[in-house]
C-alpha cells in the first residue's frame, strides 16, 4: 500500500463546498484585498490563540518579518535564534541587516536550548525568536524568564505550533508577538501562501504591524515608515475561516495517530531509531510533523528502504542554518552546535495526517519494523 506523507484531498473535500460558495460571494462583490473575511479571521485567531490583536499578512515569512520591523531590527542589532529550523526564521534577521546569533538545540525536543540562551546575549541583542518546532514548544518559561529580566522582547516563532500548548498556555501566549504560517503543508492550511503575525497586548505594536503591512500607510497615502506588500488576501482568508472550525479535530486525529505510533513502535531499538519525545506539563503537541531519529549513520539506508516500499517521508531540516553557504561570513564552524548538527544528520519525518486510516498506519509501522529486523 502506499502511504503518502500528506493527503489534503479529505481536508478540502470537507470545505469544498463552503469555499465554492464563498469564491462566488468574492466574485459577486469583487473583494479581494483586506475585506471582511481578512477582518473576521484576525478576531477569529486571536480568540483561539489567546492573544489580544492579529493581523493576517502575506506568508509566514512575512509574519516573522514584520514583527521584527515592528521592534525596530536593522543594522548592528543581533536576534538570537535556533540553527535547527526552516531558514525563514535568520532570512528575515538577515535581510533586515541584522545579525542571526544561533543556539543550539535541545536533543529531544529539536526546540531551542535555553540553558545555552544566556551566553549569547550582548548588548548588541534586540529580540530573541524562539521556534515550536514540529508542533510542540519551545521551554518558554526558562526563555521568558531571561528575557524578561533582561528587557529582551520575545518574538515566538509558531509557523508549525498553532495550537500547541506548555505549561497552561498557547503557542503565541509567551512572547510580544508571534508569528503563524499557513502554507497548505501546516495543521491549518491555505490554498497557497498566507500568515498572521498576533501581538499579545501592545496596541502600539498591532498598530504599527497593520501599518507595516501596507507599505508603513496610515491614512491612504500617508507613509510613517517604509513597510512592504504583506497584505493577506480574502480569498486565503475565506479558506483558512472555512477549515478554522475543523482545526481542534485535525489537531486529535494527529495526536491520536502519533500515539499510536508511540505504542505500536515502543519495542524499537533505541540505539537504532528514537521516537518523538514530549514531556510538557499542562501541554499538547499538535505534530505538524511526526519524526523520527535515525541512527548509526543509517538514514540514507532507511529513507531508501520507505521509498521502495511507497512511504512517505521527508527530513527537515538536512543543514542546520548555521552551516548554511549564504550564512558563512558569521564565521560559525562545524561542530560548534553538536546536538543541531547530529539531528540534521538523523532526522526523518513520516506520515502522521489525521485522516490516516488503520490501515495506513499498519503499513508504516510494518515497513519500518522490517527494516530493523
């Protein structure tokens, strides 16, 4: 049986016909740039994630890249970041002519490691941007607890988290502002590229964002600051309040199938393979991806082996963001974060999507038990 890595066909057959009613509404009304739907999503996400403001933006790039606009990053400002994540998270530092500072990671968790957090902070530091890896948090009480005797916003970086939770609070309850993406891939997705930056209580920082995203304008054609294009549109928008609803049920189907996995492939050897670890008081782990550790230097062998037997599979991140080529004028050296670097080398995503049959998972976890046979 193959058994792909994602399989959006359910999902959208859920809201099908919803988004057919409302493209024809769109087109009846010819509203496509920051309409109701857009207006209605911001209050929509901002009740579910807790925060006080949203504001629905262009990608989740743009998400992270207009929070940090808002604190004033630029030239000579240091954020500190994991080198473990997906590479928008030091683009925007960079681009902004900022200077990504890496951390290291928590081996378990693949979340950055506080303990490491306090040794990288300079006077040079203007935010810390933590990640929820994979759908679980980063130890934001430890991060909030420097920042905040430091003075250092905190800007959570939630592209896979919405909806995760630690220690009694949401992905996005923790810092300043954070950033959400809803590329098609995420637990919540878009028919394409779309994001939301939520700021937790600074009506001056939501104000300044809403500005931010339209070329830094407020009223038309009066320019505070230069911004960029990062509007989210309504159509995105139309969709992503049609599948809103259903986000809690997708969020248990992953979890149950991540717990099934857990128990169906407990009996591993852990010398060889490592399950997905959580151990978050008062938390969830949403999985917006199921990964594995594959060890001993078998990871080529092993992805191979899914490939012929049609699994699906994926391994992010393969080059931790400090060993990046764009990157080297940091002068960061190989094996200078170990734990980021091993992961890099180990890691292996398989299929966890909520609509997983039985069957399915009966398949993954017999291929992956002939292979360690």
């Amino acid at each position: 049986m193959s058994v792909p890595l994602l399989d959006l066909r359910a999902q959208n057959d859920l809201v099908r016909q919803e988004v057919i009613e409302g493209l024809q509404d769109l087109l009846n009304r010819s509203s496509f740039i920051l309409g109701s739907h857009v207006a209605e999503f911001e209050k929509e996400v901002s009740v579910y994630a807790h925060t006080n403001y949203a504001v629905g933006v262009s990608s989740g790039t743009d998400a992270q890249l207009l929070a940090l606009m808002a604190l004033g990053v630029g030239p000579g400002d240091e954020v500190i970041i994991p080198t473990f994540t997906f590479f928008s998270t030091a683009g925007v530092v960079a681009r902004l002519g900022a200077t990504p500072i890496f951390t290291d990671i928590d081996p378990l968790t693949f979340n950055m490691d506080s303990s490491s957090l306090e040794s990288c902070i300079s006077p040079k530091t203007k935010a810390i941007m933590p990640v929820h890896l994979f759908g679980q948090l980063a130890n934001m009480p430890e991060i909030m607890k420097i920042a905040n005797t430091l003075k250092i916003p905190v800007v959570e970086d939630a592209c896979q988290s919405m909806g995760a939770r630690g220690w009694g609070r949401e992905a996005g309850e923790w810092g300043c502002m954070s950033s959400f993406s809803f590329y098609p891939t995420k637990n919540l997705g878009a028919f394409g590229d779309a994001g939301l930056t939520t700021i937790l209580d600074d009506e001056s920082l939501y104000k300044k964002v809403k500005r931010l995203r339209v070329h830094g304008m407020e009223p038309i054609y009066v320019h505070h600051e230069v911004g960029i294009n990062g509007r989210l549109d309504e159509f995105q928008a139309m969709i992503l309040r049609a599948k809103l609803k259903y986000l809690e049920s997708w969020h248990e189907g992953r979890i149950k199938n991540a717990s099934w996995y857990l128990a169906r492939l407990s009996n591993l050897d852990s010398d060889r393979v490592a399950l997905p670890s959580f151990s978050i008081p008062n938390g969830r782990h949403i999985y917006n991806q199921f990964t594995l550790r594959i060890k001993q230097g078998k990871r080529d062998a092993f992805r191979a082996y899914l490939n012929e037997h049609q699994i699906g599979n994926a391994v992010y991140y393969p080059i931790s963001l400090h060993q990046q080529p764009c990157f080297e004028y940091l002068g960061n050296k190989k094996g200078q974060f170990i734990h980021s670097e091993l992961a890099a080398s180990e890691v292996v995503s398989i299929p966890v999507y909520p609509e997983m049959s039985l069957q399915q998972l009966e398949e993954v976890a017999v291929i992956i038990e002939s292979f360690f046979q």
